[in-house]
C-alpha cells in the first residue's frame, strides 16, 4: 500500500517536471522567435532603403547641374499631373461617381496643376499645365451642369475659355470645349500610360 | 552565456535574412520608377499633341519644341532605356515640326526635323526612309487641322 502511494506521488513529480520544462522550452523558443521577427523587421527596413536608394541613385545619376535638376521638378510634375488626369478621366466615365466625388478628384487635379506651376520654369511647360488646368476646369463645368448647378457650370467654362484662349487656342468655344473633353474623358479613361 | 548566444544568433539571423529580403523588394522600386517614366513621357506627348492639334502655330511650335527637349533630357533617366513608346512620340513629334515648317515655307528647317525623326525612329530600330518620312510630313501638311476663327 505504502509502495503503491509513493510510487503516484513519483510519478505525480515526474509529471508536473515535464510540463513545466515543456513550458519553458516553449517560452524560450517563442523568445527567440520574436527576436528573429525583430531581426527580419529591422533588416527588411534597412534592405529596403538598400535596395530603393540603390534604384533611385541609377535613375537619378545623371541629373546633377541646375539645369538637370530643375527638369527632374518638371518630369515630376508632368508625371503627376498625367496620373491625375487619368484617374480623373476614368471617374468622369464610371456612372457609380456621383458628382461630389468627381469634383473633389478634378480638385485632386487643379491641386497638382497648381504645384507644377510652383515648380515648373520653362515656358512651354507652364503653357501646358495651363492647357490641362483649361480642359479640368471644362470637365467641372460639365459636372456642375449634370448636377443642376448651372451658375457654377457656367463660371467653369468661362474659367475653361479664357485658360484655353491664353494658351493659344483657335477654337474656345463652349461646344468645342466639351467634344474635345467628352473625347479626352474617353482616351485618357485607362489604367496604363502610354495607351493610345 | 549561453542564452545571450543565442539571443545574438537569432537576432542577427533574423537581420540577415530581412536584408536579403528588404533588399530584394527594394529593387521593386524600379516598377514604380518606369511607370512615373512613362506617365511623363505619355503626359507631355499627349498635351503637346493637343496643342498642336487646337493652338496656333506659334504655340504648337514651342509645344512640341518643348516636348522633343524634354524627351531628350528623359533619355538620360535608367527607366527610359527600353522605352520605345517615347522614341516613337519624339519621333512624331519632329515629324509635325516639319509639317508647321513645311507649311511656314521653311524646307530647310523641315529637312531637318525629317532627318532627326529618322533618327529617333532609328534608335528604336526602324530604318525609315527619308522619302517615306517626307510622305508622312506631305500627309500631315495635307490634313491640318482646320483653322476655326474663335467663337
């Protein structure tokens, strides 16, 4: 009787010996697994700025006098004022828009014209900005005039003619101005630059 | 001791293989760099185009002469190297130079807008003839956009 008492609190001990060295086995293991994941997050941080200065620095490298940086403002500008575009295009052609979220993305717009006008020197640049500031502020006639806001449509296209006529155009029309954007709301209404 | 071992070797194995992997999703960069490429390049083409299309002669004239400079400078750029879509646009670019030069009764001039269309096409690999060109500059001179008087 006594021998079988002794021999379950032995093995009661022995058990409990294991869980808690089970447990601690476990504990460490995770431990040293969380240090891992802070190595990874730390290195995948630092390999990343490797990696995307590596890219940036063989882009860039050739730009490197006034002049060639003063182009870099200009080609970021143009590369963002075309995005813009065509996200807005694309809005402007997707019927579940209603017209406060096509405003708000043709403001997106009139915003980054306005920031390449900022940055922009040249000329022929600023011509350009001026001519798809002119066709925004013809699609947000146009917006306006589906909306039934016809005082603000109208104030839009007048904004629209007198931009277009600055920058030299022969025809500012108001139904010029909306073939020209209904065929532009089409073309540029893509996910990939360099449709044609 | 032995615990602080292994600290280190789990940290630093974990370090190694986040920058092999950061580093690896660094050079995903690169998409994004030839899109933003391309976006300026088709962006300046396309409103240049437009301006050739509605402005007066002066302000298609700079507008293109405005986009050939920029393409020049884009060629520098590491993402422009394999992109065939800006030598064409250039190309055409100069090929619509010749036709405003054309029409201004500048053959000179005009000569020499076909002569570096042909060699922004050949850049890309296509050898154009001169000849060919000139009937591309005939068609264009032929098919101007109609002078509307403005409203």
């Amino acid at each position: 009787m006594s021998s079988d008492v002794v021999k379950s609190a032995a093995a009661r001990t022995k058990g409990s010996v294991d869980q808690f060295g089970g447990e601690r086995v476990l504990k460490r293991a995770a431990f040293f697994g969380l240090l891992f994941l802070v190595g990874a997050g730390i290195g995948s941080y630092a390999g990343w700025e490797l990696g995307s200065l590596f890219e940036s620095t063989r882009e860039f490298q050739a730009f490197r006098t006034a002049e060639e940086k003063a182009f870099l403002r200009t080609y970021e500008s143009m590369a963002s004022l075309w995005i813009v575009n065509m996200r807005s295009a694309t809005i402007l052609q997707d019927p579940k828009y209603g017209s406060e979220g096509r405003r708000e993305d043709l403001n997106l717009v009139l915003d980054a014209a306005q920031k390449g006008r900022t940055q922009a020197t040249d000329p022929a640049v600023l011509t350009l900005i001026d001519v798809e500031t002119g066709i925004t502020y013809a699609r947000l006639g146009m917006v306006e005039e589906a909306a039934g806001n016809l005082p603000a449509s109208q104030t839009w296209m007048q904004k629209a003619q007198t931009a277009l006529k600055q920058a030299g155009w022969k025809n500012y029309s108001e139904p010029h101005l909306r073939e020209i954007v209904q065929a532009r709301n089409l073309q540029d209404s893509c996910d990939c630059p360099g449709k044609k | 001791m032995k615990a602080l071992k292994l600290c280190g070797i789990a940290l630093s194995s974990g370090l190694l293989v986040g920058v092999v992997a950061g580093s690896y999703m660094g050079t995903w960069i690169d998409g994004i760099l030839i899109w933003r490429e391309m976006s300026a390049g088709t962006g300046y083409a396309e409103l240049s185009n437009l301006q050739y299309d509605q402005a007066d002669t002066e302000h298609a004239r700079q507008a293109l002469l405005g986009f050939t400079k920029f393409s020049q400078s884009m060629s520098k750029l590491h993402s422009a190297q394999r992109d065939k879509a800006l030598l064409v646009d250039t190309g055409r670019a100069y090929l619509r130079l010749a036709a405003i030069e054309e029409r201004a009764g500048n053959s000179s001039l005009s000569r020499q807008y076909v002569l570096n269309a042909q060699q922004s096409f050949k850049s890309m690999g296509r050898e154009i003839p001169e000849e060919e060109l000139n009937k591309q500059v005939t068609k264009i001179v032929s098919t101007a956009p109609p002078k509307s008087p403005p409203s």
